[in-house]
C-alpha cells in the first residue's frame, strides 16, 4: 500500500474537491447524510466536508450505525461521534441493529448482514432529513480490497470496478485517496479517531487477510505498488462499463419488468443476446428489484444464462440471498421463492349466499337474477344456469380433474387448461373451482366458465357467480 505522504490540508481537499466534482457527487444547495464510524476514514470525510460546504452552499447531517458486535467500544463509538458532530454544530443520528441476528435470518456472514442494516438506516435517514446523496468514507484502499475480493469469488467486470465512485444515492468523495492519507490528513488537521480493533486481525474476515496479508505479500515478492495497478484496473473496468451502459439501456427495451421484490425478463427478447450483453441485463434486472448483488458471481449468472435459454417453464435457480430465478411461461422471473399453495379444501356454496376461500384469496358470492339484468362475461363473474343452484361446492384443482371449457370441442384434463393458459405449475393450486354434483367444475374462477353451465336461450332468470378480494378485519389478504 502506498506510504503516508506529507500531504497539506489544501492539497487533500484539492484531490476530494476533483474528485466529487469529476463524478459529479452532488450539486449546490443539496443535503448530504454523512455516515461517519469514527475511524480516519470517516473522521476526515466529515472535516473536509465541512470545509467544503462552504463552497457548495451544502447543508450535513451526521449518521452513525451501531452494529452491536463490539460491546462498550462501539458504545464509546456512537458517543465519540455525537461529540464530533457537535463540535461541528451539525445534528447526528445513531441507529442501532442487532447484525447477528439478521445474519442468522439471512442464512449469510456477518459482513453482509451489517452492510445490509447500515445501508437500510442510511436510506431511511436521508429520506428522513431531505437528503440527496449519502456521503461514505470508502477509500482507493477500501476499491483495491474490494477488487481482490470480488476476483477470488470468481466475479464478473462489474465486480472487477470494486466500490463505484458514485452508486445513487451514495457518494464516495475518498475513493481517489488512500487510507494512509486519511490518517495524515487526521493528524494534520488535529483530529483524532476511534480504533476498530476487530480491522486489525487478519483472521476476523476475508477482507482482513486481503489487506494484512495479500496485499503486503504481492507488493513485497510480487509488484512493489502493486495497490496502485489494481487500482488502475478498477478504473479502466468502471470506464469501459460506463460507457457501454447506453448498449445495456438499449438491449433492455421493454424485456424487463421490475418491482419491489421481483425482477420479471421477457425471454424472447433477450436469448439472441451474447452473453456478456446478457449477464449486464440480467444484473440490471436483478438489482433494481433486489438492490446490490453482493454475494453474486459469474456461476449464479451462468445458471441464469442456462435457464433463460434452455430452460421449460418450472426450471429454477437458487441466487445468493434467499432468492430463486424460475422460468415461467416466457418470463425469466427473479424473486423470493413461492410458498406453496395452499389447499383449497371443500365448501358448500349457498345460493343465494357466499363464502370465502382464502386459499385463493377471494370469496364467491351466488345468487338468482333476472337474466336480462346479467352483466357482461368477465373474470371475475360467471353468469349461469339458473338450474346449476342446488348442492354447489368450492375447492381447489385436483389430479385427475376434467373440465369442459365454454366453446371448446369437449372436456379435457384441467392441468392441460391451465398449461395452455400459461398458469403456473406453483399457482394452479391457488385456482377456486365452483363444482356442481353432476354438471362438474362449472367455473374455474377467474379464468373460464364450463359449457355444461350454459344457460339456456329464453331463460328468465340465470345464476350469477361473483369472485371479490377475501378481506379480513385488515384489509384485502389477495384477489383474482
């Protein structure tokens, strides 16, 4: 690593007030959210921008996030903090999370868990307090680390960029500047700072054992500066994916559907791409449903690859973090994985009367009208014999089930019906199934009414059949 230079206070403001301005960090006038630990790094974030809020017209907020891992010192952390903030007249905030116990519900490392809680307080914090960006204390040392790690876990380019100068909404103003720096700029400038003990052992993380024992070994037997070349690699990385976004923003077109919690892919637009193209897709996809990717490498992405082209409706791929990629009538879908349904077990359907099915998140509603008062075919209702009224049941789809479909030649097997209706293997279960004890399934709610319910031409009165959300005492629990 780089040695500690004899860097001024003006020079070390020069290079951040660079490099914020050539990544264009933030604007005048804007609010930042500065997350400060305590250690150099962060202790010298916040004095410089503090020095340079001045010039940018830039208004700071202090954020502290206490782990709970390291008992009274993390304690004297928080508090160090709030005294360094106010010593700068700026309000703090501490927030507090228990990162074992979410490693635990995770099913992942204590690293991730924390970086997962941090980051969600920060969020909320900045929203809290108006604030556009958040400001973190990530150095070309931390980038460096990051690069190594990510090449030992077997990662793709984006991995090789290390820690993004800019990721919206954090900003890194350090991430040009080297630990070592920040340490003499601390001194420099007066400022003391926290130790974390557990950053000094080399065998509390994989991190650690990158910089205390890799790092020094290749500068020393292998590269002398050898920090500085990875660094440098990281940045052509990041440069050569900035400007092939505009390619990534163009092969996307009107393939993905995003939302919170699910990232859905259009097969069809995406299995002629090469797959370079392909993986920056379906990261992108990924992760604006599910934010960062942390633990993802080129093999999670591969099995994507395999699936979206080769894979049949039902295939899967269990992904870092507790989701799944399932291909699903020509979706590529990325999301938590589906519980299983429920069964629909059998009820009697009063006419004129209701009943629930939670199961499928609807309950159906019977009754006798007059048939020139029946509202036009939809799914959600059924117009019907008048005739079909007695000994109606609701349940769910069984093996074996035979439905004879209005305007179809004869009866077929439901789970047929339900494929060339492109429903899902794990949601069939969740089909509501009106049932009359000779005419058989007369409805399968939502989708399709049974021929055998035809009413017949001249009638005066029909059945009508209606599906609406089940609401419980709080509110609607789901819906067609």
């Amino acid at each position: 690593m780089p040695p500690a230079t004899p860097d001024t206070i003006e020079s070390f403001l020069a290079r951040v007030r660079e490099t914020a301005r050539r990544h264009q960090m933030w604007h005048p006038g804007q609010r930042l959210l500065v997350a400060v630990s305590g250690g150099p790094d962060s202790v010298s974030l916040l004095d410089v921008l503090v020095r340079l809020a001045a010039e940018g017209a830039l208004a700071l907020v202090v954020a502290h996030f206490h782990h709970g891992l390291r008992g009274e010192e993390a304690d004297a952390d928080a508090l160090y903090v709030q005294a360094l903030a106010s010593r700068y007249g700026l309000e703090a905030v501490v927030g507090r999370g228990d990162v074992r116990a979410e490693a635990e519900r995770m099913g992942r490392g204590v690293e991730a868990a924390a970086r997962r809680l941090r980051h969600g307080f920060l969020r909320e914090q900045a929203r809290e307090h108006s604030c556009e960006r958040i400001a973190l204390g990530h150095t070309a040392s931390d980038r460096v680390e990051t690069v190594l790690l990510h090449l030992l876990r077997g990662s793709g380019l984006w991995g090789l960029r290390g820690i993004p100068p800019v990721r919206p909404p954090f900003v890194r103003p350090l991430v040009e500047v080297w630990r070592a720096d920040t340490e003499a700029y601390c001194r420099a400038a007066g400022l003391t700072w926290r130790v974390d003990r557990t950053n000094l052992e080399a065998g509390a993380s994989l991190r650690n054992k990158i910089r205390h024992e890799l790092l020094p070994l290749l500068e020393a037997e292998y590269r002398p500066r050898a920090a500085e070349a990875v660094l440098r690699c990281a940045e052509a990385v990041d440069a050569e994916m900035a400007w092939t976004e505009a390619l990534v923003r163009e092969a996307l077109g009107g393939a993905v559907e995003t939302a919170a919690g699910l990232a859905r892919v259009r097969l069809a637009s995406i299995r002629a791409l090469p797959d370079g193209l392909l993986i920056r897709v379906l990261r992108h996809a990924a992760s604006e449903a599910h934010g960062p990717l942390w633990d993802w490498s080129q093999v999670h992405f591969r099995a994507l690859i395999h699936a979206a082209r080769e894979g049949q409706t039902g295939h899967k791929v269990t992904l870092p973090g507790g989701l799944e990629g399932r291909v699903a009538y020509g979706w590529l879908e990325i999301g938590a994985p589906k519980e299983p349904a429920p069964e629909i077990p059998e009820r009697p359907l009063p006419v004129p009367g209701r009943v629930d099915v939670p199961e499928a998140g609807i309950s159906i509603g019977a009754r006798i009208i007059a048939a020139e008062e029946a509202p036009g075919a939809g799914p959600t209702r059924a117009v019907v014999a008048e005739s079909l009224a007695v000994g109606l049941l609701v349940r769910g789809w069984r093996p074996g089930d035979r439905f004879f479909p209005l305007g179809a030649p004869g009866s077929r097997k439901l789970q047929d019906f339900f494929v060339d209706a492109k429903v899902a293997r794990d949601e069939r279960g969740r089909k509501a199934l009106v049932i009359h004890p000779q005419a058989g399934i007369i409805w399968v709610a939502g989708m399709r009414v049974g021929e055998k319910a035809r009413p017949p031409e001249g009638v005066r009165r029909v059945l009508l059949l209606e599906a609406t959300p089940y609401r419980t005492g709080c509110g609607d629990v789901g819906g067609l």
